[in-house]
C-alpha cells in the first residue's frame, strides 16, 4: 500500500490568514493519525488539502511516490468522510455507496459484490433501499462509512465524523470505528476538535494550534510528556492545573508550601503544571505536600471533582480528581504532589523544561 | 379510546380561520369561472341584440370549424414552447453564474431581477420600438454591421413578428425563472459536490448527477409558472403587434379579448374561455402530479 506524505505544507489565504504553516507528516500504512486543536487550528484545512478539495500555497502532498499536490480530488484514491456526512439526498442508501464505483466504470457485479460486503460489515442491509431523509443520525453516518470503505481507497480522511451524533451513540460509534478501521491498511487522517476521540482511536496525535504542529506523537506520549504549555492544556479532562511562579532559588513557592526545581532549569519565571488525577490524598513519606480550603465539588461518579484555593495565596487554586469514597476535610484539605507527576515549562517560550 | 380534544377544536378554528379567505376565493373564482361555462350554452351577440338566447354546444361547435380559433391555439402553442426552452435554457445558466461566488455578485443579482420587476406595456413599449423599421435600434446594428442592405419591418413579417415577441418575452421573464432556480442551487449544500468530487465525478457529471436531479422541483415549479403565464401571454403582444400582421401572433387570450371587446360576443368569448380554461387545468394537473411524484421520490 502507500503512505501519505506532507512535505512542507503552507496554506496562505492572504498574508495574515495562514491556516497551515510548514506542515511536514508522514501518515504510513497501518496508522491511525489524529490531527486535533481548537477551532480554527487548521485542521480542517489540511484535510482538504489532502484529499484536493483545496490547493497548497506551498508545498507537497505524497502518496507512495505519487506527488498528487496539483491532481483533482477524483484521481488522489482518497476517500473521505464528510461532518456533514453529505450523502447524496436523492440517491438510495445503495446507490450512495455503490456513487464512487459507478464513476470509475466497475463492472456491474463486482460493484454488487462490494456494496454486499460492506454493507454486511456495517449492518446495513436492511437499509439499502432507503433514501438518507429515511435515516436515523447514526444511520447516516454508517452510509458515509461505508460509501469511504467501498472504494479501498490508498488514503482514508474522516472530517469530525462523530460530532453529529449525540453523546450516548457517539462513544457506541466510536468503539465501532476502532474495530472497522482495525482491518484496514491504508493511512487514516482523522480530525476531531474532541481529545477523547483522538486519544482512544489514534495510534499517532497531532496536535495543532494557529497552523502549527505542536506535537506528534503516541496519545501516551503526548498525555505523559505534553511538549508545552498549549498541548498540556489541550490534552487531558479535566483541565491540567497549570500555574506561572517565580522563582526564588532552586524552589518555587506555592503559596505558603515551597516546591523545589529540578536540576537544570534556568528559566526566571516558570509554570507548574499537574494533572487533577495525579494529585492525591497524602500518604506516608511524601515530600510536596499543599493544603487549602476547598470551595467546590463536583461529583462525577466514581471521582470528586474538588476545587480548593492554596493557604497562604488565595488566587491560586488547583483542581483535583479524588475517589468519591475518601475521606477529607473541607476546610484544611491535604494533597500531595508526586514530583514525577509534575510538569514545568518555561513561562516565556510555553516550551517544556527538563 | 376517548376523543383527541384538543385536535378537534384545532381543526374547528382552522376552518374558521380560512373561511373568510375561502368565500373571497369562491366569489373572484369560481364564481367567474362558472358564469362563463354557463354562458358558453348561449348565444349573446349582436344578431341577438346582445340578449342571451340558449344555443347549446352551438358556441363550441362553431369553435372547431373556426380557423381563427385553431391558428390562435397554434400561435399560442408555438409562443409557449419557445418562451419556455430559452427561458430556461438561459435561466439555468444564468442562475448557475449568479449561484458561484464573484466580485459583486450582490449587485449582479439585483440586476439580474431588473427586467422582470420593469411594467410588462412599457417593455412591450420599449421593444416596439427597438423594432422599428425607420427608427429601431435594431436594424440599425443590423445595417451598421452590413448584415442587412435595408431596413426590414420585422413586426410586419409574420414570422420575424412571433420571433420578435418570443425575444421580448425571453428577455423579460428568464430572470425571474434565474432567480427560481437559483434558489433552488442555493439549497444544495457544497459538501456534496466535494463528497462527488472525491468519488471521481467531473463537472459535468456532478451537474447530472447533483445539480440537476436535486433542483428538478424547481424546474417543475417554473415550468409550470411559465407555462401558465405564457399560455395567457396579452399585454406583451397587445402593445408590441396586437396579434398582427395578419393574426400571426394571435395568441387565445388576444382572440378572446376580440371576440367580447371588438366583436361583442359573449356568448362564444364565454365557450372560448372555457376551453382555454381546461387546458391549463389539464397541463397544471398532469405536472402537479409529476411533481408530487418527484416529491416523494426525494423524500
């Protein structure tokens, strides 16, 4: 099979709106690339640039050996799921699927048997005579599916594919496209502005802010060691508590607790960051420990979502996911901070330290 | 199962709302329409001193060896077919430019919508005289351009008249089928010629294949619109030819208007009438039908 390339890939729209900026990707078989950011990251966009809906400022678009940067969308071999899902209205479901196959003039039978096939996978027989006004949101959205799978295309590209769909079938669809896109071999480019989406299905993320590449990586790599500051808030519910100190020494004060740096940070003024599930409830032996008041609970469940300002600077405050069943005091509550678990970036460059 | 109340009284207001719409309609519509199907079994002319005398089917039978009648129903046939093809023709290409996005494509619409929002007698007006033999703008491009040795009466020929009028009517009413189709291109949401495109459609085949089968109601709904004005076509000719030169542009409506208004008879106005009548209702109905179809293929 083929994998998919970006080689410095620009999209200027004028010079002040630039949705992409010197992208460089390499999507190879087997993978599964999220790209994932706020709105208006670009995400989107290199989507279309890919499938050739629009065309590079600079740049090129690989597939295997083929540079198709200036080929029309119809001779890449990509297939694509639209947001919108965009079936064909007056079509049926079959003829929505059968639509990309027709075009390349297949013969008749082997299109029967595709169509058979796929359908079969996605469960959608019974459907096939429908027109996609007759359909259910979750229904469409498996034609889209299939009308992409049908054609075993080198390059797949999904655009937000869940985002139609409400909360309850969304997680039942997602665990359903893992399994689907399991037995293919073609790259995946998946966009989702949703990091569930891209940490559960992905094996590479990439995260994107203002057109840049903030971070690729496995969604591990990228939940454990986020590159800065942008990506270790964006990845991870709830929110990583992130708050900019000063340095005094080789320890930053929290508040009336002082935490030490490690060991070849130079940074004047840097940013503490930890995750709300990696703060605890202390235990023997620990050595960072912050106590507060706490002035929020949420109940999630099997969490407590608990919200406290730090004693001794009351505009600091740090979120933390507790198990419903422990045991706490609301007005002086204890936590401790695993330095493993601790995250510091430079409060000037947001990049990663140490 | 107990009685759904609250429906009940829903539909008890509902018709009560719409009676008064429904008595105006029966009194401007029906009413006319019936007292001149009635009329139409009398003979009310000036051998009868204008006094209705019953005649039976004499009206209609005196129609089917009327030669005026058949070439007038010809005229109006040939006027309607032609007025349609172009108007559509050029509509849809018209509404296809409007519908992609340009500098000023605000304003291109606007004007887009000028000529069919222009008084029909005025433009009729206005064409008359691009039409004129000694003075018309037309033979003048035509001489300038050495097309032509001298001037020609183009509203004397018969042929050139009919052509002239279908021209006049072209240019008036295909902005209004422009801005009806377009509507109609607007509804398409552009994910499904990218989706298309992906599939590996050309221009063409997604104008096939999307464009067309998903603004065919449209075309539908102005067929019909057009189809309902141009068979009662009568201000346009009236003013540019009056249905000259010699009843080559005699549409059913100019021959109506003459046979009550010139010839004082009613009787046989009243039978015209109702013929014309039914065949617009028969047209309207047979495409009401395929649209309906078309709906429910759609849905």
């Amino acid at each position: 099979m083929a994998k998919l390339e970006l080689q410095n890939l620009t999209k200027a729209y004028s010079r002040d709106i630039v949705p992409v900026k010197q992208l460089n990707l390499v999507v190879e078989d087997n993978e599964f690339l999220t790209l994932v950011g706020p709105s208006g990251c670009g995400k989107s966009t290199i989507l279309r640039l890919i499938a050739g809906l629009d065309q590079p400022t600079e740049g090129r678009v690989m597939i295997g050996d083929r540079d198709v940067s200036r080929l029309p969308p119809g001779d890449r071999n990509i297939a694509m799921v639209f947001q919108s899902y965009a079936l064909y209205p007056h079509m049926t479901v079959r003829e929505n699927v059968a639509s990309g196959l027709k075009l390349r003039h297949l013969p008749v039978g082997d299109i029967q048997k595709r169509v058979q096939e796929v359908s079969g996978v996605l469960g959608l027989d019974p459907l096939l005579d429908r027109k996609p006004a007759k359909l259910s949101g979750g229904q469409r959205q498996r034609v889209a599916l299939a009308r992409a799978l049908v054609r075993n295309p080198d390059v797949f590209l999904l655009d937000e594919p869940l985002s139609n769909l409400d909360a309850l079938l969304r997680e039942q669809v997602r665990a359903d496209l893992k399994q689907i896109f399991a037995d293919q071999k073609s790259p995946i480019v998946y966009v989702t502005h949703d990091q569930t989406e891209a940490m559960t299905l992905s094996t590479k993320v990439a995260v994107l802010n203002n057109g840049y590449l903030q971070q690729l990586g496995h969604p591990h790599d990228i939940y454990k060691t986020p590159a800065n500051r942008f990506v270790a808030s964006f990845i991870g519910s709830p929110q990583m508590n992130l708050i900019t100190l000063s340095r005094t020494g080789n320890t930053v004060a929290l508040g009336d607790f002082s935490i030490p740096l490690p060991i070849g940070i130079q940074a004047a003024s840097v940013v503490l960051g930890i995750r709300p599930e990696h703060l605890r409830l202390p235990r023997e032996g620990d050595m960072h420990t912050v106590s507060g008041q706490v002035f929020l609970v949420e109940n999630l469940g099997m969490h407590d979502l608990v919200s406290l300002r730090v004693q001794g600077d009351p505009t600091l405050t740090l979120r933390a996911l507790l198990p419903a069943d422990a045991a706490w005091s609301k007005e002086n509550l204890q936590l401790a901070l695993p330095p493993e678990s601790i995250h510091w970036f430079d409060d000037e460059t947001e990049q990663r330290l140490g | 199962m107990s009685k759904d109340y609250i429906r009940q009284r829903e539909q008890r207001t509902g018709w009560l709302l719409m009676l008064p719409a429904l008595l105006v309609l029966l009194l401007v519509y029906a009413f006319p329409i019936l007292r001149a199907f009635w009329l139409s079994f009398f003979t009310e002319n000036l051998s009868t001193n204008l006094e209705p005398v019953f005649s039976g089917l004499d009206n209609y039978e005196l129609m089917v060896g009327d030669g005026r009648f058949w070439q007038s129903m010809r005229n109006t046939a040939v006027f309607t077919l032609f007025t349609l093809v172009f108007e559509l023709g050029l509509g849809l290409i018209i509404a296809l430019t409007l519908d992609q996005a340009f500098r000023g494509r605000g304003l291109a619409r606007t004007i887009a919508i000028l000529p069919w929002a222009l008084p029909t007698a005025l433009i009729a007006l206005a064409w008359r005289w691009i039409f004129n033999t000694e003075f018309g703008v037309w033979n003048d491009m035509l001489m300038r351009l050495h097309l032509i040795g001298n001037p020609v009466n183009w509203l004397g020929e018969p042929f050139w008249a009919m052509v002239a009028v279908i021209a006049a009517d072209v240019w008036k009413t295909t902005s209004f089928v422009a801005i009806l189709l377009l509507a109609g291109l607007q509804s398409i949401s552009q994910d499904l010629y990218e989706a298309h495109a992906l599939d590996g459609a050309s221009p063409w085949q997604s104008f096939r294949q999307i464009t067309l089968p998903l603004i065919a109601p449209q075309i539908v709904i102005a067929m019909l619109f057009r189809f309902a004005q141009s068979f009662g076509i009568f201000d346009l000719i009236q003013v540019m030819t009056g249905g000259g030169p010699g009843g080559a542009t005699e549409t059913v409506s100019i021959y109506i208007y003459a046979a009550v208004m010139r010839y004082l008879d009613f009787g046989y106005g009243a039978a015209l009438v109702t013929v014309t009548f039914l065949v617009l209702v028969a047209v309207v109905a047979v495409s009401w039908l395929y649209i309906s179809r078309l709906r429910a293929k759609t849905e």
